[in-house]
C-alpha cells in the first residue's frame, strides 16, 4: 500500500499524472469503451475504496484518474493503451 507520503512523491514527478490534471485543457482525456473499461476494472478492484471512488495504492480519484488518456494503473491492471 503507497503511503501518503510515497503518494506525494509520486504527485512530484513530472512524467506521472497528477488528480489535478483533469482541469488541464491541454491533457487528454478518453471517452466511451475506454472510460468503462478502466472504471469496470477500478470497481472489480479490491484496492478501491468504494465509498470515495479512491484507490488505496495511488490515493487518487479514479473517476478522474480513468478518465485522462495518460493515466496508468499503479497495479498495472490498465495503462495508456486501455
């Protein structure tokens, strides 16, 4: 499990997706199938914290987080591609 410390590590670099980034016009974001798909594994998974929609691993929002198109898994269940 990240803790909330690794999580904000994680927040700093510069090639990871931040929470944020969905108010970002210049980021991606995916639609349709690919939204499903992810929230679909998101809900199956036993790392989300149903109540909050938050992931215990990454710490992020994953209806925000699923749906920006440079988004990954922590888990590596989905990536950019899926």
């Amino acid at each position: 499990l990240m803790s909330i410390k690794s999580a904000y590590e994680n927040f700093k670099d510069p090639n990871q997706v931040k929470p944020w980034d969905v108010l970002n016009p210049k980021k991606g974001h995916v639609e349709g199938d690919v939204y499903r798909h992810r929230m679909s594994i998101c809900d199956a998974c036993p790392e989300l914290f149903k109540l909050t929609n938050q992931c215990k691993e990454c710490l992020c929002i994953m209806p925000l987080k699923a749906s920006l198109s440079d988004a990954e898994c922590p888990l590596g269940k989905w990536g950019k591609d899926v």
